[in-house]
C-alpha cells in the first residue's frame, strides 16, 4: 500500500466523502463508496452504508458499489474499475474487492480497529488471496476522520 | 473451531447440500447455506451460489442468507440465528458472519485454498474480530466435497 498522507481528495473522492455526510444524515456511520470505470472515468456506481437502513450486516458502503456495478457491466469481475471509499475496508469488504478484481483502492481515514488492508488481517498480503489490486491510503483523511469523529461523538 | 469428521449430515446440512446440487446445475460453483432461528428451529433464509448468475461477486450462499435473513427478521444483527454451510467460509463470509453475530456456524468442506475460518486469514481468531461464532466443520464434508470435486473435474 502507497500512504498518500496530506494529499487534497480527488473529484471522486469528494463525492464519496458527500455520500458518507448523506448516511450520517440518516444515522448510518458515515462511509461512502464509489466505483469509476478506469477507462472511460465515468461512475459506475455510488452508495453510502445502508446496515441499519436495510437491516443488512453486508449493507457496507463497498458491497453495495459491486453488486450494482456487477449488475450494471454485467460481470461479477470489475478489473478495469477502480473503488474511493471514505474508511480503510473491513476484512469483509477487502475480501470482496479482491473476488471482484478490482484495480485500484483508494480509500480515506485508516481504521486501526476494524480496517482489514492495513490492519487486522490484511487480506491483500494474504498468501492465499488471489488478486491483490493497488491500493493508496490516506487520500481525503482529515475530512472522512472528521466525519466520523463528529458521527461517534454526538452518539455517546 | 470442533472438527465433526465423520458425523453425518444434519437435516439442515442436508437440505444445504441439496441447495449446493442446484448450484451446480445453473453452473455455479455448487455451495448451499440455510439460516436457522436457533430459539424456534426454523429456516429463516436459504440460498445456493449466485456470483455468475446475478454478475455479483459477493453473491455467495452465506451473504445471500445474511441479507435475506437480515430483512425478514429487521435486524442486521441475528445473534439468535445459525448457519448451515456446505463450504467452509471464504474471508469475506466469515468476516460477514461476525458482523452478523451468528450464534454457530456448522460448515461442511475445508477449503484450504479459499478458506478463510480454518485456514487464510482465519478471520475469527483475529484479535480485532469482535464477534466469534461457535464453529463446527467437517458436517456432511464428504458429500459436499464429492459435490465440488464432480462440478470441477466436469469443466476441466
């Protein structure tokens, strides 16, 4: 994985960090995804965390970018789209990306407790994980971390 | 996780593994799960493989469960739910399962190669894991591996 530290968020992940601020609107914990065919660099799809919403555990922000960008291109396989996504993958979401086989990660704040790329289990270093796509970290953090820091405090 | 080895198959496995045989005739990787109400004994969702069919790479049988179950018992959180299996979960499911809460998971195949409870990352000793189901494996391994080794050797 590439840190992108203090880097400024790209237009896609501007959009995402809006979607992450609509689920907190809606009491979900703030995280949004988006899915950007590489060649063409138009959005496939986009969506915020929906578990509460739809009572769906796998309602992850990511999920929810694949299955409709699989329905869309009519593929399972993703390999020229790239994912922005507002919080470090869970090792479930990780793990759907590599079945997914997309090309890039770039995703915003890193999740020491629950992230599954840089922490955890880190399921793209993992000897029995089949497609390990590029992944930049740290790209749009101090908005996403913020987002979530206001989320979890005004909850406590 | 407790091996069963030998036991046969639970009426539950063996309606999984009935789920697993019609998989293979759409031509998906042949994999059935049923979730089951542990308080009233009954099945709350059941599913087979549908990555190809739906162009979604998350559409394996424990995600398919999770979702359905989700919506029909309002909740993402199922605590009080266990899963039937007939493959041992790759990391994506097993990480779903944990953000579920699943009470037991009863899975039939190892997959070493893919696996992600018993080999992998084995997602549930994880130490930022928050949720640890009950874990038996090896319950109607034999007739789920025959299964597999049939759909594989077929499209060799």
């Amino acid at each position: 994985m590439q840190r992108a530290g203090a880097v400024r968020p790209s237009v896609f992940m501007e959009r995402a960090l809006a979607l992450a601020a609509q689920a907190a609107a809606y009491g979900e914990v703030p995280v949004g995804a988006i899915l950007v065919d590489s060649v063409t660099g138009s959005i496939v799809a986009e969506a915020h965390n929906r578990t509460e919403t739809d009572s769906d555990a796998t309602a992850h922000a990511e999920i929810l970018v694949l299955r409709a960008g699989g329905a869309k291109l009519g593929s399972p396989r993703l390999g020229s789209c790239d994912l922005y996504v507002t919080l470090e993958p869970c090792p479930m979401c990780a793990a759907a990306i590599a079945l997914a086989r997309l090309r890039r990660v770039y995703f915003a704040a890193f999740d020491p407790k629950g992230g599954g790329v840089d922490h955890g289990p880190r399921i793209f270093e993992q000897p029995t994980c089949h497609h390990r796509p590029e992944v930049y970290g740290g790209v749009g953090e101090v908005e996403a971390a913020a987002l979530l820091r206001r989320f979890f405090a005004e909850r406590r």
